[in-house]
C-alpha cells in the first residue's frame, strides 16, 4: 500500500515520527553546542594570555557570598556551592589570606563562623564581571544586539527550567525515601 492510500493518522504518525527524531538530534546537537562553547570561554585567555573571563572556585565563593545578601556561615556556603562545610571553609579561608572575604563568628553562635566580602572582594567580582573589552568586541563582532537578547533569553529560560527540575527531582526523591 503506498503513502496515498494509507489512513490520514498512519500517514501522520509516520511523518510526526520523523519530525521528532529530526528535532531530537538538532535539539542534542543545540545542547552540545551550548556545552562545548561553556567550555571553550572556561579556558578562553584575552590577549594578555589572562583567563578572559572567570569561573574557577574563588570566583564561584565570591559570587555565592554575594548572591546569599549576607553573610552565610560555612555550612550555608557549602550548600550554595554544593560541596562539604569542610571544603567551602578552606575555601574562604583561602580567599580571607587573599583579602577578598573577612570571617567573624556569629553573634547568636559563637562556633560558627560568617563569612562576608571585603571591599576588595566587592571590587574584584566587579573586575571579574567585565572582561577586557578588546576580547568581548573581538568575539562577539557580527553579532547584533538582537541575536544576543534572544540567545540569553533562550539560555536563561533553559537555566531556570533546569533548576526546578532539579527541585522536582530533589523534592521527589525525599518523599520517595520518606515512604521507606
């Protein structure tokens, strides 16, 4: 029986089909993309042989401390970072050596500790958050202002979706482990 002569739902079963594959390798190869381009700034250098832009641990801290609007405690800090109290407290101990976070216990808990930027913590992510216009021009030249808005509207929303997945799944997880 050939295409014509088959029923109008086969016919468009068969050709949803191959549009859903067909849209599942470009969205995989979008998604690669996206990857492989986060990467390549993570290693990108300006023309001074600098990191371009700045994502390593101290750059994460600096940024979380900012993002939580006081002054977490280590613990907090762990948890932003997603990794040990431990860990996130050799962290800002490092950065406290550089100058860039002060550590002082809190106040309605003399064991803890809080962690908060320093004024020349505040001006590095500032620095950090802009990276050497030459680099910026050079890279994003032919790209209009257009394409930018949509390409970070595009990667915000999928950040946002990916970070209430992530909730669901979490949430979903421990209601499954509270009915053991």
């Amino acid at each position: 029986m050939d295409g014509s002569r088959q029923p109008r739902a086969k016919r468009f079963a068969r050709h949803r089909g191959f549009l859903f594959d067909d849209f599942h390798v470009e969205a995989t190869a979008f998604l690669h993309e996206i990857v492989a381009t986060a990467d390549a700034l993570r290693e990108a250098r300006d023309f001074a042989g600098e990191p371009a832009m700045y994502f390593g641990p101290r750059w994460r801290l600096l940024r979380a401390i900012e993002r939580c609007g006081g002054a977490p405690t280590f613990r907090d800090l762990g948890r932003l970072l997603d990794m040990s109290r431990q860990g996130a407290r050799e962290q800002a101990l490092n950065a406290a050596a550089a100058g860039l976070v002060e550590l002082f216990q809190a106040p309605d808990d003399r064991r803890a500790w809080q962690v908060a930027l320093t004024p020349g913590g505040r001006r590095a992510l500032e620095r950090q958050r802009m990276p050497q216009f030459a680099w910026v021009f050079t890279l994003l030249s032919g790209l209009d202002r257009a394409k930018m808005r949509s390409t970070q509207h595009v990667l915000r929303v999928m950040g946002l979706r990916l970070e209430r997945y992530e909730k669901n799944r979490r949430r979903a997880l421990s209601a499954a482990s509270a009915r053991r």
